[in-house]
C-alpha cells in the first residue's frame, strides 16, 4: 500500500482529506510544517507523496519544500500543493519548488482523489521503469562479463598457438603488451589523442595479437626475415601477415556487429601496423590519420621490440639506439604526438624491457 503524508494546519481539511484516501492508501496526517520535517527525518520508512499546504504558521509549505529539496533522502519525494491563494504567481512558485501538482482551496474529495491516484499512477510506472532499468543494466553487464571472457579466450589461445610454434613470437606479443601499458597510459595523461583508461586497456590487451597472421606464414620465411636474409618473394609474403591476421578477425568481428570495441581494436591493429605516417607503408597505403589510432600507437612499439629483439642487418639495438632510431622516423614511420609522448616515458620502457 502507498504511503501519502497530508500536511495541513486546518483540522478539518485535514480529517477530510484522511477519510477521502484511508481506503487506498496509508495516510500520515500532520498538522505544521514543523511537524513534517520532524517527521520526514525520523520516518524509517518515508512517504511516497506529500500533500502539503502552502498557508501554515512558522514555516509554511514554501520553506518545507525547500528543505526537502535539499536532503537526499527526501529530495525525489513528489509533493502536491495545497493553497487557498488563488494567483498565478503562487502556482508558478509551487512549480518552480519542484512541485508536482498545484491544488485550490477548496476542493472536493473526488478531485483530491483523482489527482492522488494521478500521481501515484505516475510514481508506479517510474518504479517500474526503474526495475526495467536495473534489469536491463544486469543483462548488459553479464553480456559485458561473457564479451571479456570471450576476449581473454581469444588473446590466450592465440598467444598460446604463436607460443607452441615459435617462442619468439610469443614473447614478443607479451612484451608488446608491456610496451603499449606504458605508451597508451601516458597517452591517456596527456589527453593529446583523446584516449579513455578503458579504451586504452582493452587496446594494451588486443594488440597481444597483432601478428596472429604468422600462423598461416610459411616458418621459413619467418626464420629467414629474423636472420634478415629473405628474398623478395619471402618478403612480399611475409607481408600478407597484416590481412591474413586480420581477415581471421574480421569474421568475428562481423558477427559482433561491429559493436565489439575489443574486436575491432585487434582488427586495425592486425592489419594496419605497418601502416606509415608518410602513406608509403602497407596494405593499404594510409597516411597520417587516417591510420587507426591504435594502430599508429602500436607501429611505434612494435618497432622499438624488433630492433631490440631481432634489430636490422645482423645488429640488435640497445634502448638509446632503438629510441634514437624510432625519434628519426617520426614524421615519416610514426605519427608524431605518439612518438613525443613514447619519448617522454623512456626510462619506463627502458624498465619494462630490463
């Protein structure tokens, strides 16, 4: 049963008002505004609507609302005016309070019940629109608990296979991963790439598998790019890593909808880290922004691990010559702002890499 509060200093509108709605509803009568608030404030179980009479001695209905207005608990109570002032400007003035409904003096009992039953008809449906919400919230975090499952299934099983093939890039998909921690998180201080922290870790975790398109590359072909001896053939193959990769992932990513920002991370990382600011990188020849930012991000610690780890023409680079390497490509290989930032964090990548 709803709870409805009348507050009213006349006594006989008050017993009127109680005999009209007792039937329905559980009436709390009170007869000041003082009274009220008292009230209000010790009730362990409070009213679902106050019906309140504006003209009371020592604080009027005016000054009861005002108060409610500013008590979290009481705040969303909704309250019906009652006046005997019969102006604009008081009506206008119930509203402006946060009032719900305005009702003259005097009224019938029938006219004070429809507009009650209006209100709490009202105050019904809000409810339930509210379990509707929370039920919707649950559905939606449960899908979001069994889309990160998903995800961190996907990530192991593909680290897990490039693992059993090849150690090396196993390793380096889990260094990757520290590198982009370091990068994205400073990207995100900064506020230049307008990066969320949520964005930016679902980004660090799916650019674990940026190359899963070396799992359809021939070992020796992958073998002989690390000795840096392969032919051009085995190179041009090597480069179809990028689209096989993400060919793989876009058959799941079709079948999230697009809605999967894991998915569609991995997907543009997959396939556009070798992507150069100067449009002269592969598969599709983008160019500056138009690369996806994760993927941009990426090209840049990608690189550092390579030359740190395989490093070019027989040589791998300490941290000082991999940075310097990585600071004279900008403009051309990277995209500025991210090598700036990759930059200013140095003695933390230096930390990851040991």
């Amino acid at each position: 049963m709803y709870r409805v509060m009348i507050v009213d200093d006349n006594m006989a509108n008050l017993i009127m008002a109680r005999k009209t709605l007792e039937e329905e509803y559980e009436v709390i009568p009170v007869s000041s505004g003082i009274s009220a608030l008292e009230c209000l404030n010790d009730m362990p179980e409070l009213p679902d609507l106050v019906l309140l009479d504006v003209d009371m001695p020592n604080v009027n209905g005016f000054q009861v609302i005002s108060e409610m207005k500013n008590i979290p608990k009481l705040m969303n109570i909704p309250i019906i005016f009652l006046t005997a002032q019969d102006d604009d400007t008081t009506e206008l003035e119930s509203y402006n309070l946060g009032a719900m409904d305005y009702i003259r003096k005097p009224y019938t009992a029938n006219l004070l019940k429809k507009r009650v039953d209006i209100q709490i008809q009202l105050l019904t449906q809000r409810r339930k629109l509210a379990e509707m919400n929370h039920s919707l919230n649950n559905l939606v975090q449960e899908k979001n608990k069994k889309n990160l499952e998903l995800q961190y299934s996907i990530v192991a099983m593909f680290v897990d296979l490039m693992t059993k093939r090849d150690g090396f890039s196993g390793d380096h998909a889990r260094r990757v991963e520290q590198y982009m921690d370091v990068l994205v998180s400073a990207l995100v201080r900064s506020g230049k790439c307008g990066l969320s922290a949520d964005d930016g870790s679902t980004i660090c975790f799916a650019s674990k598998i940026h190359d899963i398109g070396k799992l359809c590359i021939a070992d020796q072909y992958i073998n002989d790019a690390r000795k840096g001896g392969e032919s051009e053939f085995e190179h041009e193959a090597l480069k179809t890593h990028t689209t096989l990769g993400a060919d793989m992932l876009s058959k799941v990513t079709q079948l999230s909808a697009g809605e999967n920002n894991f998915m569609n991370y991995a997907y543009n990382m997959c396939r556009s880290h070798h992507e150069r600011w100067d449009g002269k990188g592969y598969p599709d020849r983008l160019e500056g922004e138009k690369i996806p930012l994760e993927a941009r991000i990426l090209a840049v610690v990608n690189t550092y691990d390579n030359l740190r780890s395989i490093g070019q023409g027989g040589k791998q680079f300490s941290h000082q010559e991999a940075m310097m390497k990585i600071k004279f490509m900008k403009f051309t290989c990277f995209d500025p702002n991210v090598v700036d930032v990759f930059l200013s964090v140095e003695n933390d990548v230096r930390n990851v890499a040991g």
